[in-house]
C-alpha cells in the first residue's frame, strides 16, 4: 500500500512541473479545458484532463484513503 502512495505522489509532481493549477473538489462528467491538470473525482479517485477534453481516471486511492487537495494537487490521504 506504501508503494502504491509512492508511486502516485511521484506521478503528480512529476506533472505538476508541466500543467496548470488543478481543479479544486469534486470532478464530475463535465468536460475540462486544461488539458494535463488533476482533481478529485469523487472520494476515492484521482483523475486527469485527457487530450479530448475529458476526465479520465488516473489513479484509485486505497480502501482507508480518500482524495483530497494539498498544495493545490489531488492527493491519497
């Protein structure tokens, strides 16, 4: 479960470098216009804008994890 964290902490400050500022809250079916930015798409996800303009999953926090802002991107906590 350790790793897992990891593995999605390293992800999104990978990206974070190179894409604008997240969406704050619930991300919905909506189509986003920042290509590359995360968010949370419920309690328990992570997501990403894809280059059609939708939200897509990118990430599933753990079973006692939920996803929540910090530092302006989308984190397992």
């Amino acid at each position: 479960m350790q790793f897992f964290s990891t593995v999605v902490a390293v992800i999104c400050f990978t990206f974070s470098a190179t894409t604008m500022a997240a969406p704050q809250g619930f991300i919905s079916q909506e189509k986003c216009t920042n290509i590359g930015s995360y968010g949370c798409g419920g309690s328990n996800n992570i997501v990403v804008c894809n280059t059609s303009g939708k939200w897509v999953t990118a990430a599933y926090c753990g079973s006692n994890q939920h996803c929540a802002i910090v530092g302006g991107q989308p984190h397992c906590v």
